[in-house]
C-alpha cells in the first residue's frame, strides 16, 4: 500500500497594498524636512529711538542748510532782480501828459523791481515798484486819470482818507486799501501820485518825501 500523496498546495494571493513597494534595485523615497521657522526679528532693531531720529533728520538738515547759506551768501539769492526805470521815466517825460517825479537821495538799499509808462482808459500812467530796506513791496503810481477813477482801481472801492500828512512841504491824505496795504495819496491839478504797498508807514513816507 502507498502512502498518501500531500495535496497540492494554493498558492497564496497577494495581499493588495497602496502602492507598488520599493525594488530591489530602487532607493527609498526621502521625505521632505519641514520648513523653517522665519528669523526672529531682533525688538532692539525694529524700533529706532528719538535720538536716532534726530541725528538721521540732523544729516539730512546740514547739507540743505549749506546750499542755502551757498545760494545767498554767493549767488545773491535773497536780492530782488533790479530793473532801470530811466527808460520808462523818459517815456512818460516825453510824452508830456503829467509832471513826471522821481525819488531823490532814496538810498542804495532801495531796489527797483519794475517800472513801466502806458496809455490807459482816460488818460496814462506811470508805475515803478521797489523793494524797500525791510524786504516789502512799494509802488508809486504817477498819472492823470480822474482822481475817482483812479483811487477805486489802485486801492479798492472801499478806499478812505485817514488824515492829512505834511512830507517834504506837500501835504498828502493817509488812504486805505486792501487788507494788508497802506497809501499815501498826493491829489494836484492835472495828477495824482500814489504811494501804495505793504511796507511799513516810515518807508512809505520815506519814498513820498523823496519824490521831486
């Protein structure tokens, strides 16, 4: 009698995974390192304190300061640019429609900043303006346009005498005019000469007195 013969064997199934396993011949995967923190950032750093401050806007200062001083003290900057106002003087001269005055001995620290002579409305005008001593503006008006067309136009419609001031033996009236200008007036037959800006009263006198 033989003995029994084993039973053929089954092999066994696979059992499924996720994902075809690594060869033999191929490298486990690497995993990826997390990523770093960001830096800390350093509190001393991030906030600059007022002397910081100070001396940054004190490096930006200096040289701005320097131009400046450069720009005036060299190149004139704080001079107003002059003007000659004999041409314009001799125009209104020869035109002959008024008597035609002009400062005298008014001083070198007087500037001429414009001066012109033209046929208007009524009659003409001559006009000079200068920058006094103090750095203000002044402009006298020469012309023989009506007196109660002329006072309105150079010095508001609100325009009002405020007295009478005896210079260089003429007597002018004292006059408002915008808010932060002042005149002297000369009314004369055939011309009225207006001394107008906003310079103060002892320039405006000054340059009054000084016409001939």
């Amino acid at each position: 009698m033989e003995p029994a013969q084993p039973a053929d064997r089954v092999p066994a199934e696979p059992t499924p995974t996720d994902g075809p396993g690594p060869t033999a011949n191929e490298p486990a995967p690497v995993l990826a390192d997390p990523p770093a923190p960001p830096p800390a950032v350093d509190a001393r750093r991030s906030e600059r304190s007022p002397k910081d401050m100070a001396i940054s806007l004190l490096v930006l200062l200096v040289p701005i300061a320097l131009l400046l001083a450069f720009y005036r003290g060299f190149l004139g900057g704080d001079q107003a640019n002059t003007v000659d106002p004999a041409p314009a003087v001799e125009q209104a001269q020869a035109a002959n429609a008024f008597p035609v005055s002009q400062p005298v001995d008014l001083g070198s620290d007087w500037s001429t900043v414009n001066a012109r002579y033209q046929a208007v409305e009524g009659g003409a005008t001559l006009r000079i303006g200068y920058v006094t001593p103090e750095g203000r503006g002044a402009q006298l008006v020469q012309s023989n346009v009506a007196a109660e067309r002329l006072l309105p136009a150079e010095l508001t419609d609100q325009a009002q005498p405020q007295g009478q001031v005896d210079l260089a033996g003429r007597m002018w009236q004292r006059y408002t005019a915008r808010s932060n200008e002042q005149a002297l007036v000369l009314l004369e037959p055939g011309r009225t000469v207006i001394v107008v800006g906003d310079a103060r009263d002892n320039e405006l006198r000054q340059l009054a007195g000084s016409l001939r």
